[in-house]
C-alpha cells in the first residue's frame, strides 16, 4: 500500500450503549484521522467521534445513544486530563 492511500480496517467495538460487539469498517488517512466508517454487523451503526468509530445498536433510542456517547466523550477527555496531569 502506497503511503498516500487511505488505510481501511476492520475493527470490533461494543455498542456504546449495551456492549454487544460489532463489526466496523473503518477508513483513515495515511496521517491517522478518521475517514469514514460503517458497521458491517447485521443491526449495528456507528455513531462517529472525531478520532475513533463508536458503534451503536439499531434498537437502541436516539436519546439514549446520545447520553451514552456524552458519557464516553467525558470519560475520555477526563483520562486525557489525568494524562496531561502526570506529566
């Protein structure tokens, strides 16, 4: 693969609501950023954060997805704090 080509990968997340795991296709670009991603799992979506694919299930409610994806994009900038903190 040239340098220049976006990278597609398969990956397996949980949905961020129940866990139940997932197939993902995802694309990013030779730098690293995420490109595009979609669930190759029968009842699954993803739900896009900036730098990594998070997946949900079909049944759940959007409010639903909404507040568990606010709860994982806390949790994580709340580790990036701890991080920046140890150094």
């Amino acid at each position: 693969m040239k340098p220049s080509e976006n990278n597609p990968v398969v990956e397996i997340h949980g949905c961020i609501v129940c866990g139940k795991l997932l197939n993902i296709l995802a694309v990013y670009s030779p730098e690293g950023k995420l490109m595009d991603c979609t669930v190759t799992s029968p009842g699954g979506h993803c739900v896009i954060f900036d730098a990594k694919p998070l997946a949900a299930c079909d049944d759940h409610p959007s409010k639903q997805i909404e507040t568990a994806t606010k709860k994982w994009k806390s949790r994580v900038e709340d580790e990036a704090d701890d991080e920046l903190d140890e150094q």
